[in-house]
C-alpha cells in the first residue's frame, strides 16, 4: 500500500498491531506532536511512555490478553491513553457514548462481558457515580468502576496509575515495565457498538489489522504527512474519531488538534492557534460552524482539506464549505463501524461536481460493488446494495453469529445495507439506506434524492424524508424541515420545488417545519424518532 511521498516511514501494515505503531512512531520522531489538547503539547514518545505506565497498571489490576474494557468518556488525552494500553495488553475496548443511558450501559456493559468500565465522573450536568451505582445489580460482568475527573477519589484513574504502575514517569522513561505485548494482527483491538437505530446495537469487532488498514489506506487517499494537522472533533466511540483522526493520524505521523466536544466557537478559536490542515465532520458540524459569527471571523487559511463524512455532500453545502474555507480541496468520506473507518474517499482529481454527487470510489486495496436482492452483482447505473471487501472489515459482530453471518459474507463481502449506483469509473453514488426506502405506489423511493432537493433552498438547514403508512398508495413521503437561522420556510414552496423537480411518487405528501431533528452521538440524523404531529 503505498504512502505520501513525505510520509513517515512505518511497519508493514500486515504485520503491525496498533501498539507496535505507536511504539514505532516513539522510537523514529520521538519529539514529534502527536496530539493538543487545550494548552498541552503531547508527543510520540510521551504517549507512549503514558500508555505503557498505564498498560502496567492494568496488568497489576488483573487486567491481560482477551479482557474487555469498557470506556464511557468524551474525548481526552486519557481516553487515548486508555485505548492504547489495552492495544499493548491485548485487551479489547468497548466504547460507549457519555449521551448513553440506562437501556444502552445495560445492554453493552452486558453483552460485551466488560471486567472494567472507565468512565467520566461527569458529562456536562450528568453525574455518572450515582447513575452507575444504581444500575450495579445489572452490570454484573463489571467488576471495577474507575472515573476521570475525580483525582482525589479512591476509584480514580490516577490511583490506579500510582496504584499499579508501582513507578513514575522520568521525562519519557517509564520505571515499570509493562508485560510484553499481547497483541497480534488479528487480535480484537475494539467493540465499537453501532447506533442501534433499529433493534439492539451489535458490537462491531475491530482488529488490529482492519483498523490500520483503514487508517493507512485514508492516509495515502488525503497524502497526509507528518506537518498535516487534523482537528479533532469526532467522538472516539465513533470510527470518525478513533480511525479517520486518530489512527489516520498515526500512520502518518502526524498530529491532531483536539477538541472535548464540538462546537464552532472551539473550532474558531483552535483552528488559527494550531493552524489546523485537515477538518473531518458530519454535514451537521459544516452547517453550524456556517451559521456562527466568530466561526465567519476566524482565519482558516491553514486548512487544505474539508472532509464531510456520514452523508452526501450536498451541491448547496459543498459550495458554502468551498467558499468559506477559500477554496480547499473537499472529499466525502464513507465508512462504517464495519469497516474500522472510511473505506471509500472522493479522489484527489475529482471535480467539483464529482465530489457533490458522488461519495468518491474505494481506496487502494479495497473493494465495492453494488447487488441485487440475491446478492448478485450489478452493472454500472444500476440501484442496489452497496457491498465494500477488503482488510478494512471487520471480524463480525462480538458473540453474535446470526447476525455476522447475516451482514458478513464467507466470501469477504460486507453488506453495508447502504443503496447505491456505481459508475464505470467506480464512483459511488449513495441513494439511501436500504432500510430507509419506502414503497410508494410500487415505486421504491429513496430519501436522500429528496432531501439533496430540499436543502439546496436556502430556507432549510437541515431535512429528513421518511415513508409513513398511507391508505392509498401503502406508503407515502413526509418531509421533516429545520428553518435557516433567520429564515422562514414557506412549504407550499418546496412543495412546487419538489413537483418541479422530481416524479410524482417522489413528492412529499407533507413537510413538516420543526425546531430540530433527532441526532446519534456522532451527529447523525435519528430517523426511527421522527413521528409525523397530526396537525
């Protein structure tokens, strides 16, 4: 797999386990940035001095080869310390969201068999200490519950660190040595649960090798180098924080500008202080950092490359992103959890046009194809489910062989139960969740046509189409619409749009204007929450 001619050099990819990365990236650029975090400057052999005390604690804890741990904690130096710990011992971490609750920890702590759950001793207004001693009785795997953020707490992280390290760190030398490493390729490095828009969530198992491989093979699509510098506002339970920032980020030696949670006013005021090269976000994060004054005020000349992953990068929202960045180069990237990130990147030479209307096509060494119901291949312009193949796949889904066998095909295929098109170039359009089609008529109808119409007015600042059940056709559109701040949105009129514009079965039958729409964690929209009022 090739790499950025001024790319850092690195371990083969095959043969390489996350930690064996990090320890390399230690020993050849040393003094090198690795990660910002507030007024702190982290390093290589840092980070690696720091995961190696804390892998030596763990150890001393009980913690060895094949244990679950989770973490439930936003976005931190320890986080990241935490992970590549667990990566030295050959643990598995289970990442959770601090917007879970009750029904999430539960289920997960539960299901993945976690010994260990880290945890943040607060999220915003939320205290997790009493809400995590309510639910003891039912997380009966857990068996130790240390937080962040409460140091001088008998069960805090840095007791654990001075507990069981049984040594401090000497500039970037650890005193006590952590076990050798447990790791291998194959390994489970990860159990990053999928959002469970419909039935339970699965826990998607990330190996060592599917999680490099995306990371490297990103890595050579954007030609990161060492000097990139990528902001870091996806959550780590997400793919488009662990593997798109951090682990794209490592391969290539380069550093990331890190932000707790997003929100414009940070991105303002990190992107000129660390002169930021590279952002990767969610149409939602562009949207709002479009609609915020001291985000307009900001010098973002710096950044090179605006990538949106999650969705199509809409016409509308492609153009206001070139404008205001001043013309970088933009890319959509699609990836799922399982896929250990992004596996389809817009290329370097896509025009603007190619990169508003198509997701990109797959990155070296991988593979996509679209299918029938049958599973059977389909030629170039034809709609189907999207299928992706490569070392980027993940193992399947932790202790659930029904739905592996179901979503990851013995011949390597992954069913992504995306709908798509491909060109005879290879571009991939994306056209909606297969799940997300509604029947109209005898018409399929696919929500993201829809609502790429409806968000190029300048009214509407976001949108979701769904199928809602209808007497006469079986099924019909209804529009869900977020107003422009400012503006005011006159339905008749994306009615008359929507007619203008696209075939009959295709028109909403109803738009709705709301406050807000439902989001996941990583800042997609939630449509099994949208319920049409009966106005």
């Amino acid at each position: 797999m090739p790499l950025p001619p001024d790319a850092a050099p690195l371990p083969s990819l095959h043969a390489a386990t996350v930690d064996a990365m990090l320890a390399a990236r230690a020993e050849d650029t040393p003094e090198a940035p690795f990660l910002y975090f507030g007024d702190d400057t982290v390093t290589y052999a840092q980070m690696h001095a720091r995961a190696e005390r804390a892998a030596a604690a763990l150890h001393r804890s009980g913690i060895g080869r094949g244990d679950r741990v989770a973490i439930a904690a936003g976005n931190s130096t320890q986080w990241l310390v935490a992970y590549f710990a667990c990566c030295r011992l050959g643990a598995v971490l289970v990442t959770l969201s601090v917007a879970y609750r009750e029904r999430e920890f539960v289920y997960m702590l539960g299901q993945s068999g976690a010994r260990l759950l880290l945890c943040d001793e607060r999220a915003g207004d939320f205290a997790f200490r009493p809400f995590l001693e309510s639910l003891r009785p039912r997380i009966t795997s857990v068996e130790r519950i240390v937080y962040f953020g409460a140091p001088d707490a008998e069960d805090s992280w840095e007791n654990l660190l001075a507990a069981g390290a049984g040594g401090t760190e000497a500039g970037t030398t650890v005193t006590a040595a952590a076990p050798a490493p447990a790791s291998s390729p194959d390994s489970p490095a990860v159990i990053l649960y999928t959002s469970g828009t419909t039935g339970d969530p699965k826990g998607a198992t990330l190996t060592h090798r599917s999680l490099l491989a995306s990371a490297a093979a990103q890595s050579e699509r954007f030609g990161q180098a060492p000097d990139d510098v990528t902001l870091g506002v996806m959550p780590f339970n997400h793919v488009g924080g662990l593997t798109c920032t951090i682990g794209a980020s490592l391969v290539s030696g380069g550093a990331v500008a890190l932000l707790p949670r997003f929100h414009p006013d940070l991105v303002a005021q990190v992107v000129p202080a660390r002169r930021v090269t590279m952002f990767v976000g969610v149409p939602t994060m562009y949207r709002m950092m479009l609609g915020s004054e001291q985000f307009a005020a900001c010098d973002v000349s710096s950044v090179r490359l605006c990538v949106v992953g999650g969705s199509n990068l809409e016409p509308e929202l492609a153009g206001q992103v070139r404008d205001r960045f001043g013309g970088p180069r933009l890319a959509n990237l699609y990836g799922l959890s399982e896929t250990s990130g992004a596996c389809i990147i817009s290329p370097a030479d896509d025009t603007f046009e190619q990169v508003a209307t198509s997701i990109g096509t797959a990155l070296t060494g991988f593979e996509a194809r679209i299918v029938d119901d049958d599973g059977a291949p389909l030629p170039a312009g034809e709609a189907g489910e999207l299928q992706v193949r490569g070392a980027c796949v993940a193992a399947g889904y932790w202790e659930a062989p029904g739905a592996t066998a179901g979503a990851f095909g013995a011949d390597g295929w992954l069913s992504t139960g995306d709908i798509g098109m491909l060109t005879d170039d290879g571009h991939v359009t994306l056209l909606a969740r297969k799940k997300e089609m509604y029947v109209r008529g005898g018409y399929n109808v696919y929500p993201a046509e829809v609502e790429s119409l409806l968000a190029t007015d300048p009214s509407v600042a976001m949108c979701a189409v769904i199928g809602v059940p209808d007497a006469t056709f079986g099924e019909t559109g209804h529009a869900f619409v977020v107003p422009a701040p400012g503006a005011t949105v006159d339905t008749a009129a994306l009615l008359r749009l929507c007619a203008v514009s696209l075939a009959e079965y295709k028109v909403p039958a109803r738009i709705e204007v709301v406050d807000a729409l439902p989001m996941t964690p990583a800042g997609k929209i939630r449509k099994v929450l949208l319920t049409p009022s009966r106005t």
